[in-house]
C-alpha cells in the first residue's frame, strides 16, 4: 500500500504523523491532501533511515541538492563530502545524478546513509548502467533500470514521459533558440529520432506506474521541453509538454502512485507567476518542482543568484518544491563550496517565499534572529543563522574597537545607542560614555 493508497482508505500513515508535526499541521489534512495529490510524501519502503517530508499545498518548500559521479570528474570522495554538507544545511532531499562507474554502489550507499530524500533520473544512468550505445537500449532496459533504482530505495524517479510525438511535432514546427536542454530529455529525443519509436517512458507508461507503486516510489514527472533561454520560455513546446503531462499525473494517481511534476528552467520575472498559476491547473493541483527559474541568461558564475530571485517569486507562487542551482551551473560541476553557496541561496529563496504565504510559523526564526540583534547577542545571532560558520569568520575578520559593536557602525551602532538610552544611561559619541 502506498501513501497515497493509505490515505484514499482514511488510514494515517507514521510518515504522514511525522510530516504533521513538522509542518504544524493536524495528520487528518495530511491525509486529506494526500489522498487528493496535492501533497505528496516520497518515502521508498526501501529506505529505512528517511525522515520524511511532505511536498505541496500550504507545506514549507522544499529544497533538493544534485550530485553524482561524473565520467570527467571522478571523485567519490568529493560526493561524498557534497552529501554532508546538503545534510548538514538542510537539504530535504539529494538528487543522484551519477552518470558513470559503479552508479549502483554509490546510490545503494547514499540511500542506507541519507535522512533526507533520494531522487534519481533513471535515464542518465541507463547507459552505463547497461552498458550499451544508446540507440542499442530497448524499452525493455529502460524499465529494468527503473526497477532497479526502485529496488534499492529511490524515493522520488524523473521520468520524461510528456515528451512524446505530439510535443516533438510541435518543438519542430515552431523552433526554439536553445532547442532541448533537459540532459534526459535530449537522450530520449535522439534514441526517438534513431529508433524511429515513441518515447518508452511514455508508451509503456502504465508498465513504469506498476514498478513504482511495488516500491512507493513517487513520478516527478520531468521537463524535458523545459525552455533553456528566457526567449523560449512559455513557449509551444513548453506548453504542449505540461498539457500532456497533466493527462500523465491523472494516470498516476489513478494506479496509487503520488506524483511531483518538474517545471522551467530559464524565465523572465514577470512570467513566472503566471506559469505557475498554469501549471497547477493544467496539472490538478500536484505539488510542483521548478528548476529556478533563472530570470537572466548573461550571468555565469553567479547563477544560484539568478536562480534564487526566480526561485523565491516561483515559490511565492505556488511552487512547492525547488531544485538548488549552484555558481557552477553551466559550467562545470560544482565542487563543495558550490554546493554550499547553491544550497544557502535557495534556502534563502525558499524561506522568503514561505513568509510570503503565511507557512505556519515560518515567521518564528526571524523573529528570534531579530531579538537577539536587538541585544546584540552574536553567539545567539550565529545559532540561528541558515549558515552559522559565514557570519561567524566575517565578524571575527575585522574586530571593533568597542565591543557589542561591528566596524560597520563602531560607536555609532545604533542598538547600542537605543539600548544605552534605554537602560537610563547617557551616551556621548564623542567621549566617553558615562
């Protein structure tokens, strides 16, 4: 029984519990929203050390970080060092994203390790993983690398199964200024263009619906159109792709399984309410999970920058769910500093939007950091900070002259001033103070 089979019978799961207490929520309107697809709870029966978290309607947003073994950079340790620092600042979920070597291995150990969610693209890893050209797969391989992600306790799958020919007649008769930039969706569009089939995770859809719910398994339904500029964004392939997956997340909720369906990409601000307000309609509500958006094209090198500012309108739109961009985006691939500085900017944005939609309690950590910067107590500060160790070393590397302070203000710090003045006490910026 999965999550979503529980809840359609009025049962309370300990994963919907939990997800309750987090969220400040009574179970009975996780139950609820589950039951309808608008929260979904990824939780593999497969990955006993999960702390589960809910994804979707008035929930806190969530935050994914990707890694993975690159065939150019092999470096497990450097994974590895990725994986703690997600942890360790608050990623709810870890997408793995290896593309070559033993992928199996890596996966298998980041699973039994991780209390954060695991995410997976099949796809990047059906080649290595059956070690044969890409035109060589067959559907029947592609479904069996599935059930093999859904075996060893994947929590959440991106498959691209709104690519089909219907989309890839409409990508070509309008164009695009970037074409296809979905590393999964570029794959399956040359096996389709090679083979002359239809997109396997589409045609044998129902086949991957039943591998899914055996393990609890949630679809993040991919964008494989997704637009790669902000010029292609909104466009026709974009929207021929969401309305085919917004037949695809009725399937699946049919056959039991809880569904996330991914959204843009690179978006100029002021579309990106709109396309979250058409995602939702088109796909019934299910928790969204959004790439960004990148507002801007030109910055490189700063582009968890470009993603967070798209990130936090896209939240504060309705999105529920978004996937952190690092420095390193379009790059390279990012090192454990990226990591951090990708993780921190989306934190950011998705805590910004959480006020901005009145989350239960969202507000409560702000409040505190703003008391204790009334008091001016830097330890306190520090604790309550997304990333306690940054602001730590920057007042640590220019010590004031006169304590209480920084060396932005010195003497004239303002909650000094007030709170000597407060306190009965006569202040002289000039002098000593008495």
């Amino acid at each position: 029984m999965t999550q979503i089979d529980a809840a359609r019978a009025g049962i309370i799961t300990e994963e919907m519990k939990k997800v309750a207490a987090k969220e400040y929520r009574d179970p009975e309107d996780i139950r609820a929203g589950v039951a309808r697809g608008v929260i979904a709870i990824p939780a593999n029966v497969n990955h006993p050390s999960l702390d589960p978290e809910g994804v979707g309607d008035n929930l806190r947003t969530k935050v994914n970080v990707n890694l993975g073994i690159s065939g150019d950079l092999i470096d497990e340790d450097l994974e590895w060092n990725k994986v703690d620092i997600a942890l360790r600042y608050g990623a709810e979920a870890i997408m793995d994203l290896s593309n070559h070597g033993k992928t199996r291995e890596f996966r298998r150990a980041l699973i039994e390790r991780s209390t954060a969610m695991v995410g997976t693209v099949p796809m990047y890893d059906a080649i290595g993983y059956l070690e044969k050209p890409l035109i060589a797969i067959t559907a029947q391989d592609f479904l069996d690398v599935v059930r093999a992600h859904a075996e060893d306790g994947v929590d959440f799958v991106t498959i691209h199964a709104g690519m089909n020919r219907r989309t890839l007649e409409s990508f070509k008769e309008t164009g695009r200024l970037t074409n296809i930039v979905s590393r999964g969706g570029s794959l399956i569009f040359a096996w389709m263009e090679a083979t002359g089939n239809e997109n396997p995770f589409y045609e044998y859809y129902d086949d991957v619906l039943e591998i899914l719910h055996e393990y609890d398994v949630t679809i993040s339904i991919g964008d494989a159109m997704r637009p790669g500029s902000t010029y292609d964004a909104t466009d026709a392939s974009q929207i021929a792709e969401l309305i085919e997956i917004g037949k695809l997340t009725k399937r699946a909720w049919d056959a039991g399984v809880q569904v996330m369906v991914e959204g843009p990409g690179h978006m100029a601000l002021d579309e990106i309410a709109a396309n979250m307000k058409l995602q939702k309609r088109l796909c019934h509500n299910a928790p969204f999970y959004v790439l960004g958006p990148l507002v801007s094209d030109i910055a490189p090198g700063y582009d968890h920058i470009t993603a967070a500012i798209g990130g936090a309108v896209a939240a504060s739109s309705g999105a529920d769910f978004l996937c952190y961009v690092t420095p390193a985006e379009h790059l390279r691939l990012p090192d454990a500093d990226d990591v951090k500085e990708g993780l921190i900017a989306t934190k950011i944005a998705a805590h910004a939007a959480d006020i901005a939609k009145n989350v239960p309690h969202a507000r409560d950590i702000d409040n505190k950091m703003s008391d204790a910067r009334r008091r001016v107590d830097w330890d306190e500060m520090f604790s309550l900070a997304l990333d306690p160790d940054k602001p730590r070393e920057y007042l640590k590397s220019a010590p004031p002259s006169t304590d209480g302070t920084c060396t932005m203000c010195g003497k004239m710090c303002a909650m000094r001033t007030v709170n000597t003045m407060m306190d009965g006490l006569t202040i002289d910026l000039g002098m000593d103070e008495h």
